[in-house]
C-alpha cells in the first residue's frame, strides 16, 4: 500500500515541479508578497501631511505649531494666508489635515480663557482620519499640560495612564506580518490542490486512477500528501522570515505553532480537494477556489477585526479555517501562548479538515463524468 | 462584417459558459455582500474589563462615562487578577483599573493615575481604543470641572472637524474601494482564465489561421467581456446606494466613465496575463490572483493609507491601476467632482491600459510567426 501511495505522491510532485512555470509560481510570488504585504500593510501612520494657516502673531500658537512640525509623524506641506485655500488643499488629497489658529490664540491662552485650535480633517478614509486625530490629540494635550506646569496651573484631577501588553508600541506589523502566515500559506495550498483533481478529471486520467488497484483513502492521501508538504514548507518559510526579516518576536513553542500550521494545512487541503473533486473542468476549480478564498481571507480577521461584524456574519466565519489559525499564529507569536489558551482554536480546524477530507474521497467514487 | 461575427460568436461563449456569468454577476453580489458587511473598521461596542477598588462618586462618575460611550461595552470585575484573566482569554479587549488610592490622592489632588491596558496584538483597534478611551476622559474632566463650579479652562481646546465624511462611517469609503475590487476580478481574472482556456485547447489557434486581423480578435474579446464587467458595476451601484445607503456627492456620469475606463484597463491587464502565462490556466489563474487581486486589496489606498507605506511600496503602488481607480471612487462618492483628483488619476488609468493594449498586439503577433 505505502509503495502505491509513494508512486502517485511521486507523480504529484513530478506534475507540479516539473513544469518551470508552476514551479515558480510556487516559489517566489509568495515571497515577494510576503515582502511587500509585510511592509504596505500598515495601519500606523508616518508624515500625516499637514498645512497650518496661523492668524496669530504671538509665540505661543508658535510653540504648539512647532511641536507638530517635531514629531515624525507630521510632515508640513504648506504655510497658509487665507482660509480660502484650505478647501482645495484638502479637496485634491495635498494634505490631510489643516491647523488654523485664530488671531487671537497665544493672547487667549494668556489670559486663561483658552485658545480654539481648529482642525479639519479629510475623512475619505475615516480610519485614518480617526487616527490622525488621536495623534493630534496626544500633541495637544501634552502642550497644554506642559504650559500648566510652567505656569504653576493645577494640574487635572486624574490622569490617564495606558499600557498596551503583547505589542508595547503597537506596531502594525506585528499584527499584519504573522497573519502573512496564515494567508499566504492557504492561498498556494489552496492553488495547488484544486487544480490536482480537476485536471485529471479534465484530461481523463482520473478515471484511469480510478480501474487502478488504488483504493480511494489511497487517492486521497496520494492527493493530500503533496499538498500538506508545500503548505508546510511555505508556511515554515514565511514564519523564518517573519522572525529573521521582520524581527517579530516569537514567544511561544514552535511546536505549538508547527501542531496548528499541521491542522490548518490539512483543513487547507481537504477545502481544495473537495471543491477540486466536484468541478469536472480547472477553470470550475478555479473559481471554487476563487469564491473560497476571497471570503475566507476578508473575513479571518486578517485586516478588520472579526469582532466589528454583524452577528450573522460573525457566524459565517466559523466556517473558516483561517480564522482559528490566525489566532494561534498571533497569540503564540506574541503572547506566548499554550496549548490550554488555543484549544479552542485546534478542535474546529481538525473538524473542519475531517469532514471536508472525507467529502472529497466520497466524491472520487461518485462523480464519474 | 467579420468583426460582427467574432463578436457575436464570443458573446454566445460568454452567455453558453455558466462559469463566467457566475464571475460577471454572481461574484460580484457575493463580494459586496461580504466586504460591505464584513470588512468594518469602526469599532464599536468593545469589551472591557471595569475595577474598582475604590468605589464611591469619582470612580463612579468616570466608569458612568465608559458606559454611555457606545463604543464600550463595560464588564465590572472583582480584582485585577480576574481581569487580567479575561484579558488573556481574550473576552475583554482592555481593562480599566482605579486602584485603592485613586480617590484619597483624588481628594488630595494628587492627580492619581487611571491604569488603562489594552491588548496591543491588534494593533489598529488598540490605538482606537486609546483614542475612545481618552476622549470619555476628556469628557468625565471637563464635567468634574463644571460641577466644581468651574470652567475647565485648558490652554489649548480642540475643535475638530472631520470633511467629507463627518458619521466617521468606514464603511463609506470602503464600499467604494469594494467597486475596484469588484471590477479587477471581471476584468482581469475573467479574461485571464478564458483565454488561457483557449490556447490550451488551441482554439487560439485556429483563430490565427483564419482572415481576421489581430485588432480585430482583440476587441472581438474585450467587447463582450467589457459588456459583462459593465453590467457587474451596474450592480455594485446598486448595492452601495441601497444596500450601504453609501452617498454620492459626485457626478453620476462622472464615475460612469471612470469605472468604463478602468473596466478597459482591468481587461487589458488579463489579457496580458494570459497571453504572458503561455496558456496554462494554472499559472494564469496564480498570476491573476497574484497581481491583480491581492494588489487591490493591498496596494490600493482600498484599506491600507499609501502614504503610511514605505517609500519603495508607494512608488511600486504607482504600477497598479487599482491605486488610480481607488482614489477617483473615494473622491466622486465622498467628496465631488475634485477635478484635480480626477484628473491625473484617469490619465494614469488611461496610459496603462494603452500600454497593456499594445503589449497584448505586439505579443499576440509574435506567436503567428
């Protein structure tokens, strides 16, 4: 039995490597994604472009203008003279954000009834527009702390005092680049397997398996075999590279991670075989595939938070199995966690990779056309 | 004449072939209904931990805050070891700790500190927890101040306002970023796949060998699969306006052209693919996927702010036409007919689909000779 299982995965790879072309498509897209993705996909924001129009003459509208132009996040595009340029500024994107202090600001704060520091903020992307404006709020605020204790003032009854545990800088990558694991790892498993049955069934040849003394487990785990082992090498690729490349910390057991990458690759490839056992064409392959991928990667979490959801939709991404396994790879990534926290997540992979495996042995017996 | 034929020969292909109708319209439905429910950056109702080891009117004013804010969805908790726990289990997001001294050091004004933690794996919805979190403080402050029979008179105030899209809805720019995503899968994976499918059946050609001119079977292809893409747009639109209540500040008409012109170039991009990609579905599907698809979702402005990208990203960004395509929708749905957006953003649009027009001619001769 292992002889005639060895002899198809032989021939699997053989079809998948031997072609110059699919070989490359299984080599190095997913790295230069994982490259670029690794480093476009960031919600932190650098050189927030800014224009200030300042009425006022005095130093201390000066001062707080300056500490804008100081942080690294703010880069100053223009200086303004009239309120009249503000609207096309933010119209054609130039800026993001425009300050505008009035006439009267630094005799205001003087005199203790405050200077109105007006920001408008292009909200196209109301995402940023919120941070942006979180920014300029700890700026803000830091200035006018800073003048009540030179001045003596009262300091505010409580203050605020924010920690952020597992990602102390909440640095976006962190968050993103794990999560590259997890997608890319089912895009080219996901690939590589719908298309095994589908051509076969397309060129005939499937049918030939089929008069062989092959049995169908054989099939199946002459199939599932390849598949597993480039999902796992891709995997273990990206997770180098993540730890070497991009320097997120691993804290947790790689053998923790390895037992999830395992699971996940195996629900990867029972989803890939069973939509690839029941299209008779690759391009009906393909666009299974397609309609699989594309919600399960938006929907995982991998980007929005599967917690902003409506409920209904909250449940549809149960089905997903790269929603429990963007969770281990962050949690143990990051926090370090065991088994006992990520047990939850484990339980539903493996059902998932059970059920859909044994769909698609049940569709290499009964789909004969 | 001829033409005519071709046209209405590849028209019957489209119409005869289920799968592509299932891409031209059936995907699109899917994708919005998905993305426009599932993909949401506004975090609202988040969980988190509230202790209160010194109870009494402060503390209670300040959590009376966090309860009104409907972004918080506040659980009290006995200790801080009880919270940590559902920290850790992921039930609470953050936790909010008023220790044992916070309302002596309250009445001494000594300024005590308000322990904010949050989980910062997420990265993204941490900050904007931060900034809810601050904002209820700012708020709780300035009531304190009020009912001390004082006026907080703070030396700077913030008076902020956020243009063109002042609900702070995510939603509202992306489901027109959604129309980019939509249009590049009609328009490149749908003609990649169909014309891979031709030259491996070598139906291409045959083609060859008959009378028409290489122009000819070019608009032959793109006219009926343009007819398709158009059709898909028409759906979008009427799912954003009355499905995402999205609004439209633009010209109708406006974003009509646009969309036809980047509908030209998405088509252009796939028959480039699949002309490139040798006629192996295979390696055209995993092209399309790879430099259509994930691009648009990543390298567009759809999600991730392009300004936030390091310098080498953006200006790979500049090769993509989702860049150009993202940044006209979000300008016509949200801002108006910004002609300085609009502008350049359509030239772009409109020299790559030139570009991928003449490299699909040129090739397509080559393979005569």
């Amino acid at each position: 039995m292992f002889q005639r299982i060895y002899a198809l995965i032989l021939k699997e790879f053989l079809a998948m490597l031997l072609d110059p072309k699919s070989r490359a498509t299984i080599l190095i897209p997913p790295m230069v994604q994982l490259v670029i993705f690794g480093y476009a996909a960031t919600f932190d924001l650098n050189h927030i472009k800014y224009a200030v129009f300042n009425e006022d003459q005095g130093s201390l509208s000066r001062q707080l203008l300056s500490r804008f132009q100081g942080s690294p996040a703010f880069s100053l595009k223009a200086a303004l003279t009239s309120d009249r340029e503000i609207a096309p500024l933010l119209d054609s994107r130039e800026v993001l954000v425009v300050l505008h202090t009035g006439p009267r600001c630094s005799e205001n704060i003087l005199n203790g009834s405050g200077c109105n520091l007006q920001v408008l903020i292009d909200g196209r992307n109301s995402n940023t527009a919120m941070l942006a404006l979180n920014y300029i709020r700890d700026i803000v605020s830091g200035f006018s702390m800073d003048l009540q204790r030179e001045h003596g003032g009262n300091l505010p009854p409580a203050h605020l005092n924010v920690r952020a545990w597992f990602n102390p800088n909440l640095e976006s990558q962190w968050f993103i680049v794990p999560g590259i694991v997890a997608m890319l790892g089912l895009v080219v498993t996901l690939v590589v397997v719908c298309l095994s049955v589908a051509k076969e069934h397309e060129a005939g040849t499937f049918d030939q398996l089929l008069v062989t003394p092959l049995t169908p487990l054989d099939i199946l785990l002459g199939k599932t075999i390849p598949g597993f082992m480039v999902g796992m090498f891709e995997g273990s690729v990206i997770i180098l590279l993540a730890v070497v490349w991009f320097r997120v910390p691993l804290n947790g057991s790689l053998l923790i991670l390895y037992t999830g990458l395992a699971i996940y690759c195996l629900s990867a490839v029972g989803v890939g075989l069973m939509i690839s056992s029941m299209s008779t064409t690759q391009q009906q392959a393909l666009l299974g595939g397609f309609i699989f991928l594309v919600p399960a990667v938006t929907l995982s979490g991998f980007a929005t938070p599967i917690d902003n959801m409506p409920p209904f939709m909250q449940y549809i991404t149960l089905l997903d199995p790269m929603r429990y396994f963007l969770i281990i790879v962050r949690r143990v990534f990051l926090e370090g966690a065991g088994f006992e926290l990520l047990w939850p997540q484990f339980w539903p992979m493996m059902i998932i990779a059970g059920v859909t495996l044994t769909v698609s042995a049940w569709f290499f017996r009964h789909k004969m056309y | 004449m001829r033409l005519h034929g071709f046209i209405r020969k590849e028209w019957l292909q489209v119409l005869r072939d289920p799968s592509s109708l299932a891409i031209a319209f059936a995907l699109p439905v899917i994708l919005l209904l998905i993305f426009g429910y599932g993909i949401s950056l506004d975090a609202k109702h988040v969980k988190i931990a509230i202790v209160t080891e010194s109870p009494g009117p402060v503390a209670s004013s300040f959590t009376g805050g966090l309860y009104n804010s409907e972004y918080f969805e506040p659980e009290v908790m006995g200790s801080i070891q009880e919270a940590v726990e559902a920290l850790n289990r992921w039930e609470v997001k953050g936790i909010v700790w008023l220790k044992s001294n916070f309302a002596r050091d309250y009445m001494k004004q000594k300024s005590p500190p308000i322990s904010v933690m949050v989980n910062g794996i997420d990265a993204n919805t941490a900050r904007l927890v931060e900034g809810y979190i601050s904002g209820v403080w700012a708020q709780w402050l300035e009531l304190q101040a009020i009912k001390a029979g004082q006026t907080l008179s703070l030396p700077v105030n913030l008076d902020f306002r956020i243009w063109y899209n002042p609900a702070v809805r995510s939603r509202n720019f992306l489901v027109p970023g959604l129309f980019a995503i939509v249009m590049t899968l009609i328009g490149a994976l749908l003609t990649a796949l169909i014309i891979a499918r031709e030259w491996e059946r070598g139906t291409m050609e045959a083609l060859l060998v008959t009378p028409i001119t290489v122009t000819e079977m070019l608009v032959g292809k793109l006219v009926p699969y343009f007819l398709l893409g158009m059709g898909g747009f028409a759906l979008a639109i009427f799912m954003a306006f009355f499905l995402f209540d999205v609004p439209l500040q633009g010209s109708f008409l406006l974003l009509l052209a646009c969309s036809a012109l980047f509908l030209v170039t998405a088509l252009g991009m796939g028959l480039v693919i699949s002309t490139i990609s040798g006629g192996s579905q295979f390696v055209a599907a995993q092209a399309a996927i790879i430099v259509t698809f994930l691009p648009a979702f990543l390298l567009s402005g759809f999600i991730f702010d392009i300004t936030s990208m390091p310098g080498p990203i953006q200006a790979l960004t500049h090769l993509m036409a989702a860049r150009y395509y993202v940044a006209i929708l979000q300008t016509i749905f949200l801002a108006g007919n910004v002609w300085s957006v609009i502008m350049p953003n359509a030239a772009a649009l409109a020299l790559m689909a030139l570009v991928f027009l003449l490299i699909v001619w040129r090739k397509t001769v080559k393979t005569l000779d």
